[in-house]
C-alpha cells in the first residue's frame, strides 16, 4: 500500500461512478491533505485520480440516484466536474459529508438547482437544462447526473434583471461582460427564487454580505459544532463505559489466572504422577511381553526339535522303500531265472503244456497282485505324504494365526497407551485392562498353538507307526510268497517221472 494512506484522515471503500461509462465500480479512498485520492484497492499502489477538495461542495443524499446513501461533490475549479459516490450506510455518510466538508475554503452557502430552460446565443431555441448555483457561478448541465458542465454563467460584475419577452412568461437574464443569458423557470415562484438566489451572489461576489446567508451559514455551523459536541460527548461517555468494563473484565480474567494457574499446577503434578506410573506399567508391560517372546522363542525350537525327529523318520522311510525295491527286483530276477529254466525244458513238457500255462497264468496273477499291492503301497505314502504336508501347513498356519494375534495384541497395546496420553484420568483402569487382555490372549494363543502342535506331532507318529506297519506286513506277505513260489519251483512233480539231468522239472 503506498504511504500516504499512513497520513489518511479518513479512508475506506466507496462506490464511485465512471466519466465517460456511467457505471459503477467500489474503489478505495484516501482523504490526504486537501484531496481525495482513490484506488483499484486497498492492496493496490497505483493511483487512479484525485478530487481536489479546496473549491468543492459537497451535498449529501444526493436524491437523483437510485443509491440510498449517496454524496455529490461538486468540484468548481479548476475544472468543474461532479463526482458522485455511494457509501455503505446513513453513519458514514455523515462522516464522509464532515470530512469532506471541512478542506473546502468556500463559504458554506445555502445551494440552489434545479431545471431551467436556457435560450441559445445563435440557435435561438429553448433547451432544458440543469444549473446548479455556486457562491460565484451559475453551471448548467445538459442532463441531471451529468458530471462536466456544459457551460459556467460568471456572476460576479453581471446584472441580473427580469426579462419582458412577449411570448414566454417567468424568464429573467444574466448580462455578462461577453453575453446576455436567457432563462426561464417552470413558474413565477421558481422565477422569483431563482433570482433572489442571484442577486445575492452578485452582492456577495461585491463583497457586500448578505444577512440571511450569513445568519444561515452561523445557524449550520452551531447546529454543525453542537452535533460535534454531541458526538464526542457520547463517545467519551461509551469509552468510559467501555474502560469501566474492560477493568471489570480485567479483574475477573486476573482472578480466573490465578485460579487456572493454581489448577495448572495441581494438573501438572498428576500428570507427572501419571506419567511415572504408565512409566512403570510400560516397562512390567515391557518385561512381560519380552517373556512371552521368550516362551514363543521356546515354542519355536521344540517344533523345529520336532521337524527334524519326522525329517528323520522320513529318511528310514526312505531306506525301507529303497530295500523292498531291492527286494522286488531280486524277486523279479528269481522269476526270470525260473522262467529260462521252464523255457529250456519246455519241449520234454509239452504234455504238461495245459498245466504249465495255467501255472503260468497263476504266477501272472500273483505277479499283478504283488504289482496291485506295490501301487496300493505308492498310494498309501502318496498318502503318508499329502498327511504330513498338511500337518507342516497346519503347524505353519498355527504359528502365522499365533504371529498375528501376537501383532494385533501389539496394536491393541499401542492404542490403549495413545488413549492413555488423551485421557489420562482413565489411564490405569485402561493398562490393566490391555495387559490382562494381552495375558489372556497370548496365554490362550500359546495354549491353542502348543495344543495343536501336539495334536499334529501325535498324528504324524500315529500314521508313521501305521504306515511302517503296513509295511512290514507287506514285506512279510511278499517274502512269504516269494518262499513259497520257491519251494514249489523246486518240489518235483509227481506225475513226472524224474528226469536223467537230476534237475527238478
């Protein structure tokens, strides 16, 4: 903002209306010295023009305009023009009237307008227009809110006289040193106040007083310094009332200091009490979360223990397997040697060709059932397997259900001890609240976790004992077969005689 409105004896917003548009637009104003600057803003440094106050009159409710609250200043040198404002309410436009009224040096004069009808000097037609009378001039307008005169009537050295014209009644003229001017009024009141109103300018502009001018100038500056005094009384008054209250307030805001400063120390203890408490609760809360960990930590090895012990039994399951494969391609090459000696003597037992063949289809039976029971075993440690895979996902999915009721109870921690900060007359109801929920959480999370585990060991023990079982019984029944295959193969026949080659048939 530029610096003089630091000097401003009065400054606002007002509405101010265009020269060449006749529009309206709010610009701000700044009355510095003998002049009324004004700008696009209160923010803006760039100057939009002045109205020069020294020979200016100012009237107030100007009541050609549709504004409600208006003023008109009337500036007449050096270069007559009219500048019509809006303010915001009937107080400032008092204030704004006083200020503006107090840098003009022209005599505060009772101000005549109105319409009247001027004869043309070489187009001796009539034309309305509107005059306003200063203490020196008579200015006429081509329209009411005009702001530049379309012509100035110079009233000091002139005459003023009725004028006799035949054909138009209520004119009078004004004879100047350059020209005569012809007026006429609406009617012959409006005549003769018209010129009443000149002929006491032009004694005025003799230096002769006028008496009723003078007496109403001293009436509207008694009437002006008595308002003035009236204002400033009830302003002093309304600050006294304003200091008397401010003291009460003032006392009352001391009082209620003191007693908020008592209050903020007492506050101030409890608060460090409870601070030092949740201090202590945290670091028990510390210690008892660190010992669970420490039991999970436990937990966590003991099935790590047990893993390895089932990895274990997995590798002599393995062996076992490895074995009755061995044994099953032993068996395979039994059969085979069997089946080259049958192949050698097959021409000295066609006659037993019959038997033979059904011995043969025998032997393929008990070779598909061996082969049945092999894919039933495969199926059963397919089995064995899918069992224990989902042992190892339900011991994973108990510890990742204990790892996350472990995180939520963290959070459940942290939320109670932020709430703990916020209210802190419900802090220790509130801690042992979360602790007993956390120790009856992770207690029921380590049992359920500890539970299941067991459960799940007991199972994989349960269906290894079945399955080595199983096995062992399978192996027993194939070697069993296998000896009884044996003995048969070499028992001779009894409807064969025996041959010379002493080999069995």
């Amino acid at each position: 903002p530029p610096s003089c409105f630091a000097m401003a004896e009065k400054k606002g917003y007002l509405v101010k209306q265009g020269l060449k548009v006749k529009n309206w637009k709010k610009r701000f104003f700044a009355l510095v010295g003998p002049s009324l600057k004004y700008f696009e803003s209160e923010e803006s440094a760039k100057e939009l023009g002045e109205i020069p106050l020294t020979n200016s009159i100012v009237s107030p409710g100007f009541p050609f305009t549709d504004q409600k609250h208006s003023l008109e200043v009337f500036v007449t040198d050096p270069q007559p023009r009219r500048f019509f404002l809006v303010v915001a309410n009937e107080v400032d436009e008092k204030a704004w009237t006083e200020s503006i009224r107090s840098k003009s040096a022209l005599p505060l004069l009772t101000r005549r307008e109105g319409f009247l009808e001027k004869k043309g000097e070489v187009n001796t037609a009539c034309k309305k227009r509107y005059c306003i009378l200063t203490h020196r001039d008579l200015f006429y307008f081509r329209g009411l809110l005009e702001p530049l005169p379309a012509g100035r009537i110079p009233l000091q050295g002139s005459k003023i006289g009725q004028d006799k014209d035949e054909k138009r009644a209520f004119g009078f003229h004004i004879t100047t040193r350059e020209r005569t001017f012809v007026l006429f009024a609406a009617n012959n009141e409006d005549a003769q106040q018209w010129l009443s109103a000149l002929e006491r300018r032009v004694k005025i502009g003799k230096g002769e007083p006028d008496p009723e001018e003078v007496k109403k100038e001293a009436e509207a500056r008694a009437k002006q310094q008595q308002e003035e005094a009236e204002r400033l009384a009830a302003m002093l008054h309304s600050k006294d009332e304003d200091l008397a209250r401010r003291e009460s307030n003032l006392k009352k805001g001391l009082d209620e200091l003191e007693i908020k400063k008592q209050a903020l120390i007492l506050a101030e203890e409890d608060v460090s009490k409870l601070h030092e408490e949740e201090e202590q609760q945290m670091r028990m809360a510390e210690m008892e979360l660190r010992k669970r960990e420490e039991e999970i930590r436990q937990s966590e090895a003991e099935l790590e223990s047990r893993r390895a012990e089932i990895a274990a039994k997995e590798a002599e399951l393995k062996m076992l397997r490895k074995k009755a494969d061995e044994e099953k391609r032993a068996a395979v090459q039994e059969a085979t040697k069997v089946a080259a000696i049958m192949q050698m003597e097959e021409e000295k037992r066609r006659h037993e060709e019959e038997v033979l063949e059904g011995k043969c289809k025998q032997r393929a039976k008990e070779a598909e059932e061996i082969r049945r029971q092999q894919k039933m075993r495969e199926e059963k440690e397919k089995e064995k397997e899918e069992v224990k895979e989902e042992e190892e996902a339900k011991v994973d999915k108990i510890k990742t259900e204990a790892e996350d009721e472990v995180k939520q109870v963290e959070e459940e921690v942290h939320d109670k001890e932020m709430e703990v900060e916020k209210v802190r007359e419900e802090a220790n109801q509130k801690d042992s609240q979360v602790e007993e929920d956390c120790r009856q959480k992770l207690d029921q999370a380590e049992a359920k976790a500890s539970q299941e585990v067991e459960e799940a060991n007991h199972r994989a023990e349960e269906e290894q004992m079945r399955l080595e079982e199983e096995t062992h019984h399978m192996q027993t029944e194939v070697m069993a077969q296998q000896q009884q295959h044996v003995q048969q193969s070499l028992l001779p026949d009894p409807c064969c005689p025996p041959c010379q080659s002493g080999f069995p048939c």
